[in-house]
C-alpha cells in the first residue's frame, strides 16, 4: 500500500515497454487501487512545441508534445540516453537526462536556451521542459581585467573554446551536455596560463600574467546563480569569495523548559500515550573565547559531586580530575584559570536570527519520550532515548535528542534561494509498538461522520482513477517548484531500536470502526509475515544522507531523500527477519559480538585522529566493548528463546488476564543482574500462587460468568494452570535472569512513565491535568487486577491515618485499598455500595462509620459479621470533606 514499481513488457522487434504501477488503499480500507501509468511521462511548460527523439537509433520516434500538455515517452533504449529536442526547425546538442538534474539546452534563435529536469519517482519518472530560469545556467563568466582584454574558456575535453573580452558577462551552459562537466580556462597570450576550474562550490585560484602580474578568478553565488569572475585586483577577488556578514535586524529566542502533550479519545474516555519533552540534567560549562562550551559527560559529574559537597560542608576548593576548582567563585584556577558556571539544556530551545543578507535558525529537543496509556499495553514506553553506554559518554559532551542549525542566504524580500549549511543530528532511539497501540489511533483518527456516506467514498476512489496523468499532485508540485542551491545538506545517521507486539491494549467498547481496522491491520501484518511472531529489540542503522553543492526543488530533495532511506531500510531486512522471537532473536547474538568487533576497530581510528592519547582511550575501550557485546549478545539470544517458551506455556493457561500480565513484566526489563533475579523470583511465586489458588478461584469465576459450562471450563483452566503457571515461572525466571545479566554487560537503564494517565470523568469533557486524581484512579484501574475499573468511574480518594490504606469513591461505591508488599499488588479490603449503606454516614472526629443494611462477613478465618465499617482519617477536616463528596456522588 503506498508504494510502486515498473514492470517491463516486450513489444514488436523485441522492443521493451515499461509502466508504472502504483497501489492506494481506497476508503473502503480492504480494497486496494492498482493505477497503470506510463513509466516515463513528457510535460511541456513553455509557449513552444518541442519535439524529441533519440540521436542514432534506427527505431527512434518523434514524441511531440504541446503547450502545457503531457504525453506519454516510449524510449527505445532502456535508460534513456542521446536525446536531442529540435524547436520550430532548430535542434540542440544531444544530452542524457540524469535523475534529479536540470539542464539548461542552448539554442541559436530567440529561443535562446531550454531548461530540461528529470525526476525519477516509483511509479512514474517526469522529463519536464521549462523556459530559462534565473540560475539554470552552469555559470555566468564575467571578465573585469584591465590589463588582460581577452580570456579564453572552454568545456574540459571539447574541441572549441570561446573568448571573453573585458567587461563582458556571458551565460555560459555545456557545449557538450555528456562530456566533464569542467570548464577549462586561461590566457591567450600565455600558453602554460591554462587552469582547470569546478564550478561545484565557491572557490579561489590565480593565473599566472605575462608581465610578472596575476589573474585572479573566483567563483561564488549570485542568487540561484553560479558565477566565475576574472580580475587582475585582488582586493575585488578577495571581497567577492568571502560573504559580508551584516548586523542582525531581528532575533528571536525561545526556551522552554518542558513540554507535555497529551493524545485523547475524549469519546471513549481514554488517553492514548503522553509524550513529554524535558530539559537535560545538570550541565556544567566553561568559558572559552568568548562561548560558552559543554564539559565532558566525566567532568559534569565530578564537577557536580564536588559542588554538592561544597553546598553541604563549604570546602570552596576542591582537586577534581586533576584541575582544582573554587566553586565560591565558580572558576577552574589550576593548572588554567577558567571561568565555569552550573546550568542545563532547555527542553526545547529554538532561535532564529535575521539579518539583510542571511538566515539562521537552530533548534534542539533534550529528551523526548512517549508513554502508552492503554490499559493492557505490552509496552509502556513507546518510544524514548537511548543513552550511549557510560565508557563511550564520558569523553564526550552531552547532547541533545534532537539538533538542527540552519543558515541560509536572503535575497530580496527575505526569500531564500542558498542553503550554506543545514545539518539534523538525531541520537539513538527505541520504538516500541503493539498492535492495542496501532488500532486505539486508527480508531482516534477515524470519524464516520467526516467520512460521509458509502457513495460518497465511492465517487471519491472513482475520482482517483479517472484522474488525468497532467491533474495528478506530482505533476502539479513539478510546477510550482521552488529551486535551492545546497552548499551543505546533512541528515545524520539513524540507529533505532524496534520492538513489536502482535498482543496488548485492549479494543474501545462501542467502536465498530475498531473491528473494522483490527481486521485491516491483521491483513497488512500477515501480509508482510509477521502475523504469529513478536520482535523484540532489532537494532536498524541508516547511513546519513548528505547533499553538497547541488541546484535542487524542494520535491527534489524530498525524492531524493526517500530514495535513500527506502534503499537503506531495503537493505536491513535481514535485520527483521532474523530478529523474529521464533528464531530466539539471532540477530542480537550476531550484533552483540559484530559490534564489540567493529568497536575494536573503530574506536581506535577514531582516537588516532583525535591524538595519541585519545588513541589508548579507544584502544581500552575497544577491548572493554569486545568482552561486554559478545556477553551480552549470547545472554540476549538465550533470553528470547526462553522468554518464547515461556509465552508458549502462558498460552495454556488460556487466561488473557494472567497473559497480559505477564507481557506488562515481561516488557520491563531488568538494569542488572541483581534486579533480574528479583524479578525472575517474583515472577515464580506469583505463578506458583496463582497456580495454586487458581484450582478454586478459577472455577467459581467461570461459575459466576457462564454458569455451569463456565464451572467446567474453569476447571480445566485451574487443572492446566497449577502445572503451567509454575512451570512458566521458572522459565520467565531464567529469561529475566539473562535479561540482567545482558543489561550489566550493556549498561541498559529502566524506562518508566512520566506521569500517569489522566481522569476521564462520567461526562467525558477534557479537563487539565489533576495529578492528584490521576494517581487516584490509577489505583482504581489496578485494585483487585482493575475489577473495579470496568463498570465505576472515579470520584476522589484519601489516604487513611495509617498511611498505608486508601479510601476511594466511585460513583456507585466506596472501596478500601491497600498495597500487597509480596506481589506490589493493590487490593481491596472491602467495597460498599451505595445500596449497602443504611442512613448517611456517621462523624466522629477523625473517624467516619457507614452502618450498612445488612451484615456482611469480614475477610478473617472466622468469618465474623460486622454491621458497619469504621475508618480513621488523617483530621476531622479531611473526614467532613470526604462525608460532603459521597452525598455529591449519591446525588449524581
């Protein structure tokens, strides 16, 4: 779905055809729109019929094509190549389109030249012809030397040059499109005065005059265009190669310390994810030459324990890392006096700087991370940073998540046409997705009522098909192109860590649309294989994408840039099948010990660049790195296989809510080895007590749900769990177990929320943030497995006297909560229902007593009857405050 491709048909005399295929999904979701194109598609946006055919080949045909019309292109060598137009009679020089590339095609009338572009898509590749443009040509060669009047200048390897007189400025474009595009220029009355210039990017030479004297040429940007000027003042030379840089007339400047954006379905009561943007840690600077500059990762946390003891004991000196520092007047004083201060990174920082001549713009995230909210989530975390591991952070500065620095020039009314330098970095990420995930935001992006009726979407899909090739959007963006020069272009190189879930999240009551993309979603992932299988941890790596000294559009550069990660992510297929839970993940096995490898090669090299000392960091580091990838790798591997089975025996059990469980702690993985154990320990006596009271439990809830038939069924579920639920608990144990022994070896940190989800009331209106009733409600959804959270919605709660127990209301109950210190559990002491209570509540000072309508039995051996419940609040106060919200809820 949203791809495409060529496919090759063989014609009369062996003559091959290409066409193009698109597919789009309709608005019927399972039905999809295959579109047959022509492959390669002729446009005309000037005022002439222009005509082209193929120079040298016996079967070549005239393809005319109009004024703004487009024609089909039928090319009978495969790709094409010596092409020439012929207009009103007269023709150009033959050429060969290269993807991505306009050329300028010069002709002898009033015509005057022809800009031909080609942009090579999936489906369909676009030679357009447009009139000149200001910038189309190669270069523009201006002469201003006085004592020389005649330069010569000629296309590297072509038979005839031209000459330039003083004072004179000539568009120059390619005598011969298919030969070096080089110009090679020098003075006529010196014979070894030649010189061999590129027009790639601005620079700088001198030629040697007859009379002891110099020529100097520089190329530079004048706009869109190139330009080579000869001159005999190198003042004049000088000036021109180096851009004057004006004072700023405006500069904007925003940081933000934190930023929290929330993602609701307001209609089902329920927030999605939470992404939160915040600012760094601690971050101590020294000033230099007038800047201020990061310290090393090593030094901000040496520097920050000493500063910390300094608040503490008052010691204004201190030795760190062998310089001495007075923190009372926050300078490095030995062995160099430096000036430091204590300070952070915003979490979002953005400024923008203008001046007559040139733009700036950068822009940084500290962190960013995004939590899932659904109940039931494999994932907790759906995507966040990746820390480097301490030994390769410490020699370095801490950076941001995300970087950009822009600088452009300006021309007249701020448009810009040159970009000097543009540069994204993006830190290494983990994404972490599950299919509850995928189908709460199709259901979120999903409106019927938007989408209108059946006929409606119809004559929408229909619309699409009987669209005419000249309509379509891509060739009406190719109009309205706007061209930049890129002098610099760089995307950085993505490593990202990619976990997925076939399991997980549960579907929103009432959604039909929810059934409707489920089975939509189901088809797409066993389409591509993955439809009984979970990825767990699969480390993709796409090179960086640069661009240096080039003329292209904006949907230029956007196909170029798909192209290369399309290419990119191609090529690490492997990465995804071999990173299949099934398999036990081999993938980190092989990459556990190919990174330790490579870490032992590279780091070295990059140290021998940075100096001799620098060299010896990278080589014990090199070594550190091959003994802890190739542990963690083997200890990874053994972890998803074992994790498999114990998937496998959670399956028996035939209990989604024990399976969901499982995948929540399973998910979480251990920092260490130590924590590995806990939790592997954990995990077996929860399966061990479950499996147990399970032969009882099970039954009577299959009893109360489905009757008789529900009884047998839970039997069988109480038989087969007392044996797979321990069992699978062993297993998960030795899973965990090498999960913390892979995590020492990595150095892997523990990702939790940021906050908790938000309230969701009766009336379903999207309210601010209340952390205190979020905290409260996430008690509810987790009291007794979430029972209670199902049918009741959240009013308040208060903790009791003791500071252990909490009180909740609901809107048809109040509940009495505690936490299960063995199983970190909350669990509900006793629940009454509104019908329950007899009269309204009695205050005794701190302490309130529902005397209820008939008795009920206390949770004891001895199953003794009360007829009321007591509970003791922190202060009268709180007690009249809680009496006053419960006559609220009965009234509601």
């Amino acid at each position: 779905v949203n791809s495409g491709g060529a496919l090759k048909s063989e014609g009369l005399r062996k003559r091959m055809f290409e066409i193009g295929v698109g597919i789009s999904l309709s608005y019927f979701s399972l039905t999809k729109i295959v579109t047959f194109t022509p492959l390669r598609v002729l446009t005309n946006h000037t005022k002439y019929s222009i005509s082209m055919a193929e120079s040298g080949s016996e079967t070549s045909e005239w393809h005319t094509v109009k004024p703004d019309e487009s024609i089909p292109y039928w090319p009978t060598c495969l790709p094409p190549k010596n092409l020439f137009l012929n207009i009103n009679g007269f023709s150009s020089v033959n050429f060969d389109p290269l993807p991505g590339q306009t050329l300028l095609l010069k002709f002898q009338n009033e015509i005057g030249g022809i800009c031909v572009n080609y942009q090579e898509k999936d489906s369909t590749s676009l030679i357009s012809f447009k009139p000149y443009f200001s910038g189309s040509a190669p270069v523009r060669v201006e002469n201003l030397c006085k004592k020389i009047s005649m330069i010569s200048y000629k296309q590297t390897g072509y038979f005839k040059g031209h000459v330039l007189l003083y004072g004179q400025s000539v568009l120059y474009t390619w005598d011969d499109p298919t030969l070096s595009h080089e110009l090679t220029c020098g003075l006529i009355e010196v014979a070894d005065s030649l010189t061999k210039i590129t027009l790639d990017k601005n620079d700088f030479g001198r030629i040697k005059a007859p009379v002891g004297g110099a020529i100097y040429w520089v190329t530079f940007l004048d706009g869109l265009q190139r330009v080579l000027l000869f001159t005999d003042n190198f003042k004049s030379a000088y000036c021109a190669n180096q851009e004057q840089i004006l004072r700023a007339t405006q500069e904007i400047d925003i940081n933000l310390e934190g930023i929290g954006l929330s993602l609701v379905n307001s209609e089902k009561r329920l927030e999605i994810g939470y992404l939160s943007i915040k600012k760094s840690n601690v971050i101590w600077e020294k000033k230099k030459n007038s800047r201020w500059k990061s310290m090393t990762h090593q030094m901000c946390e040496a520097l920050e324990e000493g500063y910390q003891r300094f608040q503490n004991k008052g010691s204004k000196r201190e030795k760190i890392l062998e310089v001495e520092v007075d923190f009372e007047k926050m300078f490095i004083t030995k062995p160099d006096k430096i000036k430091i201060r204590r300070t952070f990174h915003s979490g979002f920082g953005f400024k923008y700087i203008i001046s007559p001549n040139r733009m700036q713009v950068s822009a940084t995230l500290s962190s960013l991370q995004f939590d899932s909210h659904i109940p039931g989530s494999t994932f907790m975390t759906i995507l966040h940073v990746v820390e480097p591991p301490k030994s390769v952070a410490s020699d370095s500065a801490p950076k941001p998540f995300f970087e950009l620095s822009l600088t452009a020039s300006i021309g007249e009314e701020n448009e810009v046409h040159q970009i000097s330098y543009l540069k994204v970095l993006i830190q290494e990420m983990d994404v972490r997705v599950d299919k509850g995930l995928l189908l709460s935001v199709m259901d979120l992006l999903s409106n019927d009522k938007i989408r209108g009726s059946e006929i409606m979407r119809y004559n929408y899909d229909m619309s699409i098909v009987l669209q005419k090739l000249e309509d379509s959007p891509e060739f009406q963006a190719a109009k309205k192109d706007k061209r930049y020069v890129f002098d610099f272009f760089h995307l950085s190189p993505l490593k990202i860590h990619v976990s997925f879930s076939m399991t997980g999240g549960h579907s929103i009551e009432g959604s039909d649309s929810t059934i409707a993309h489920g089975h939509v979603l189901n088809l797409l992932l066993q389409s591509v294989g993955v439809a009984f299988t979970e990825i767990q941890d699969v480390e993709f790596k796409l090179a960086c994408f640069e661009v240096n000294s080039m003329l292209l559009s904006s949907s230029q550069l956007t196909s170029e840039i798909m192209k290369h990660y399309q290419s990119q992510a191609i090529n690490q297929l492997y990465v995804l099948v071999l990173g299949l839970d099934v398999l036990g993940n081999p993938y980190g096995l092989i990459t556990g010990v190919g990174a330790g490898a490579k870490n032992f090669f590279y780091e070295p090299y990059q140290g021998l660049i940075q100096g001799p000392e620098e060299f010896a960091e990278g080589l014990a580091y090199g070594v550190k790195s091959l003994v802890g990838g190739t542990v963690g790798g083997v200890s990874g591997a053994v972890s998803k296989i074992t994790g498999t089975v114990g998937k496998g025996l959670a399956a028996l059990t035939m209990d989604d809510e024990y399976q969901q469980k499982r995948r929540q702690r399973m998910s979480q993985k251990p920092t260490n080895l130590g924590q590995g154990l806990v939790e592997g320990g954990k995990g077996l006596v929860k399966g061990i007590f479950s499996g147990v009271t399970g032969i009882v439990v099970k039954p009577y809830e299959g009893a109360k749900a489905e009757g008789a038939t529900g009884f047998i069924k839970g039997i069988g579920k109480g038989l087969v769990g007392v044996v797979a639920r321990p069992v699978g608990g062993v297993v998960d144990m030795a899973s965990s177990t090498f999960d913390g022994l892979k995590s020492t070896t990595s150095g892997v940190k523990r990702i939790s929320h940021n906050r908790v989800p938000r309230v969701f009331h009766a009336d379903k209106v999207l309210r601010a943030f209340n952390e205190y009733e979020a905290e409260g409600n996430q008690i509810l959804m987790e009291a007794d497995k979430g029972r209670y959270a199902k049918n009741e919605y959240y009013m308040v709660h208060i903790y009791l006297a003791d500071l252990k127990s909490y009180l909740i209301l609901t809107n048809t109950s109040i509940l009495l909560v505690n936490r299960n210190e063995i199983l970190h559990e909350w669990e509900s002491s006793w629940k009454l229902g509104f019908s329950e209570i007899k009269d309204d509540p009695v205050i005794d000072g701190n302490k309130i007593t529902f005397n209820l309508n008939s008795p009920v039995h206390r949770k004891s051996v001895f199953k003794k009857t009360v007829n009321s419940r007591v509970v003791t609040l922190q202060t009268d106060a709180v007690a009249k405050w809680f009496v006053s919200k419960f006559e609220d809820a009965k009234i509601l």
